[in-house]
C-alpha cells in the first residue's frame, strides 16, 4: 500500500516544500497520519481498510520531508551523525516492528495496532505546532506573488515522474496479485509508467534553463560522479538489501520456528541490528569523510558478499542465517546513512528533492525486491516441488489426482485441509520434508540472484567522488527556540532569485 500510495509523490513534494517551506507538510503529514490511523482502528471491513490507510499513506509521505527539515538546521558537518540518529530514532518501528506485532496479535486486539501510531502522530503535531520554527524556509522570486510561483512550477516534470510511477507501480501490483505477467492489463501500465518515468530524463535536461523553477535542476546534469553516479546504487542497494525484510520472514516462518512471537523476534533481528548501528556510521561518515566513496564501495561490497552467502540456508542455519542476515543489514545500514549524506550536500533550495528522491528510489527499491524475490521463488518453487515432493509421492502410490491438491496446501501452509488426512504417515513426512527441501533450493537461488544487482552497484560507487569536502560547519536554517504559538517565518533573510539560474 506505501509504495503505491506514497512513493510516486515523493520527489513532488520535497520539490514543493524546498520553495514554499515544510512547516505545512510536517503538520499536515502527522494530522493526516492520525486520522488514518484513528479511523482504521474503527471501522469492520477489509475493504474500508484499504480506503483509511491510503490517507495514513499520505500522512508518512509528507512527514518524509523530516530528514530534509533536520538537515537544514544542523552544520553541514554533522549532517552524517544526525540522520543516523533520526534512523536510530525509527527503532521501534523499524526495528522491534515485527515483534511488537506479533505481541499485539497474541495478547491484544488488532486495533490496538492503529491507536499507538494514533497517540504518536497526535504527539508529533503538538511538538511540531509549538516548538518547530524554521525561519526562511522557502524560496521567492522577485516581482511574483506566491500564487504566480505555483503556476510557474515545473508540473509536466513533476506529473511526468508522479504519473509514471504510479502506473509502473500498478502494473507490478496486477502481475503480482491479480492478472498474470504476460496480460496486457499488467504490462500494459507497467511499460509505460516505466518509459513516462524514462521520459523525465531527457525532458528535464532540454527544459533545465527555459523553466524558472525546474524539478531537476542543471547540478544534477553537471556532478556526475558527486552525485549523478549515486541515483543508480542507492535503488539497486535497497533491492538487494530487501531480501531481509521479503525472503527473511517467510524463510524464518518455514524453517525454523512455528512461534509467532519466535518468528517475530528473529525477523527483526536483521532491522534492530541495522537501525541501531547508524548513529556509529554517521561518525565514521564524519570523520572519514574525505574517503566516504571507499568506505561505501566497501559496504556494498559487504552487503553483495552476506546477502549471497546466505544461500547457505538449511533447515539447521538458524543461527548462521540469522548472523548473516544481521550483517547484511548492518552493511545496508551504513550504506544508507552515506547515501543520505550524498543526497543532503546539495545546494539548499534543491535539498528535499534530492532527499525525497533517495527515499523514491529506496521505496521502489524496496518493492523491486518484493516483486523480483516473490516471482523467483514462486517460479523455482513450482519446478522444485515436482521433483521434490510430486514425484516421490507419485511413487508411493499416492493417487495422483490428490498430488496437485497436496502441494497447494503444503506450498501455502493450509496444513489444516482435509486432502492431507487422505496420505499416510510416510507420505505426509515425504511431503512435509520435500516442501521444506524445494523452499531451501528456491531461497538458495533468490540469495544467488542478488550478485548481479550488488556487483553493479560496488562498481558505479567505485566511480564516484567523496563528500569530504561538503563538511563544513555551516547551517542553512535557523530555527526559533522554545515553545511559541505566533512567529515571524519570514526575516528577508531567505532565498530570492530573480535572474539568477536555479541552481
């Protein structure tokens, strides 16, 4: 639901709150959030679930313009250190997320899952209304009003990568749970969100200097390896990095504990891990920043290294697998906070759409990963099973209009259908043994697949230059201290422009 609903925006609405402030989109954000989460917590149908928490989308879509809003009030120094705490800060979330769920469900009722996020987002409007007060947030232009820099936005830029998006999103969304690949109904909206997405390249390179507020300012055309050489990793990364929150669970779940709280703890064990270590790796990025690039060509070359070697997976690896889905994590931790660093040391009126599209990117990263790792594992599992368990089966006896039957209920855990009371012991066990052997084989292939994507990335990072020299003790905002109820935003102290280039 998040990557359809929030993600294709994103870049959207960092872009507009770098000119019109994100005070707004803060405030909105959490309120949005809260009536989401309030109005899910009430309501008795799947269905209406569905309607409640596209607006809870919406809500955690303006809210991601916090790493931009804690960037600007920082020196540009500690920029590292501080989003590794902002991350660390998402622990609980996160984090300890699949086990606080797993508690829920065992001991409480699942609303009580909607009225936590509830009392934080509640939280978050009051510490935001009284005590967040950036000054000059915002760009102007001389000679126009506010109303006159809104027509003038760069909208066919933005609907370009909003619209594109969303239908690529879709399509993968019908492939993934509706129609099958090859309909036109998938493909369909899948290609041409991917070609309209495409598209935005070449248009805002040609319309850079004819536009007065482009998405994509020049800067992005001209820093290749600062930052242009970036965009490409900071996706392929999260792709191969999400094997520890699509893969992980289910081989957790299928091989080595039945215990829904078990379970939940040893699915979070990667996150916590990972979470919890970017406040260090934000030192590091600070201290060591003049070799930044060397340290993150490292990191990648660590995460391809334990993402791949956890196709050592057994039915006995529990803690072998678990350590390494734990190092993997902690590799992508530290890669995450030097990306952010990267998408952070732009010029200041560009910062939160260069942020909120490290953020596109990782979500869409993400959900590659979910739908690239879902579609192998379902196409190696089919192939395995038969050899696995349909014919073994097949030579005990077993009739062979129940052996179809009996991989569906064993491929989707219905270990309660009535079909299975139909084998006997032996044949249960065979069944049992060659389902938990066929998922081994089909993880062990998903792990493989992610060398291509972490490969390509350690060699786009080896190309790219440090941000050691974009640490220097200057901030960009300065915020009023203390609780107050009516400000003075704007000093004439903010960003004016009249015929200077954007960027």
């Amino acid at each position: 639901m998040i990557p359809i609903v929030a993600t294709p925006a994103a870049p959207v609405v960092g872009y507009i709150s770098d000119i019109f402030g994100r005070r707004k989109f803060l405030l909105a954000g959490a309120l949005l959030a809260a009536i989401g989460n309030v109005t899910t917590a009430n309501i008795n149908g799947i269905d209406q679930i569905f309607g409640t928490e596209i607006i809870t989308c919406i809500g955690i879509l303006f809210k991601q313009v916090v790493i931009a809003s804690l960037a600007e009030i920082v020196p540009r120094s500690s920029r590292p250190f501080a989003f590794g705490c902002l991350w660390a800060s998402s622990a609980p979330a996160q984090g300890f997320g699949p086990a606080i769920a797993a508690s829920i469900t065992l001991h409480q009722s699942w609303r009580v899952a909607f009225w936590v996020p509830f009392a934080l987002n509640l939280l978050a409007l009051v510490l935001i209304f009284f005590w967040y007060h950036p000054l000059d947030q915002h760009v102007k232009e001389k000679g126009k009003t506010r109303w006159q820099q809104l027509f003038s936005l760069d909208w066919a830029g933005c609907s370009l990568i909003a619209f594109g998006a969303q239908l690529a999103l879709l399509g993968a969304a019908f492939g993934l749970f509706i129609y099958p690949w090859g309909s036109a109904k998938t493909l369909g909206p899948l290609v041409v969100g991917i070609v309209t997405i495409v598209s935005i390249i070449p248009f805002e390179y040609f319309m850079r200097l004819r536009l007065p507020y482009p998405l994509y300012p020049r800067s992005i055309f001209r820093q290749y390896r600062r930052y242009t050489l970036y965009l490409a990793p900071s996706l392929l990364c999260a792709l191969v990095a999400s094997t520890t929150s699509t893969i992980w669970p289910q081989q957790v779940q299928l091989l080595y504990t039945q215990d829904t709280l078990k379970a939940g703890w040893l699915a979070s064990a990667p996150q916590i891990t990972g979470v919890l270590l970017a406040p260090i790796y934000g030192l590091v990025f600070q201290k060591l920043g003049a070799w930044s690039n060397w340290l993150m060509t490292g990191l990648c070359v660590l995460l391809t290294l334990f993402a791949a070697l956890q196709a050592i997976v057994t039915e006995g690896s529990s803690a072998a697998s678990t350590g390494l889905a734990c190092l993997a994590s902690a590799s992508y931790s530290g890669l995450l906070v030097g990306f952010s660093s990267v998408f952070q040391f732009v010029p200041h009126h560009y910062l939160a759409t260069s942020v909120m599209t490290h953020f596109f990117l990782r979500v869409i990263g993400n959900f590659a990963g979910s739908l690239v790792y879902s579609l192998i594992l379902t196409n190696k599992l089919k192939e395995y099973v038969v050899s696995e368990v349909a014919i073994p089966l097949a030579h005990l006896g077993v009739d062979p209009s129940l052996i179809p039957v009996v991989l569906e209920a064993l491929t989707t855990g219905a270990t309660t259908n009535p079909v299975l009371s139909k084998l006997s012991p032996q044949a249960l066990q065979i069944a049992i043994s060659g389902v938990k052997i066929a998922f081994i084989k089909s993880f062990k292939i998903v792990y493989y697949s992610t060398l291509s994507f972490g490969l390509v990335s350690t060699i786009l990072i080896a190309f790219t230059t440090s941000f050691g020299t974009q640490l220097r003790p200057m901030v960009d905002v300065e915020i009023v201290e203390g609780a107050h109820f009516n400000v003075k935003y704007d000093t004439g102290k903010g960003t004016i422009i009249d015929d200077r280039p954007w960027v």
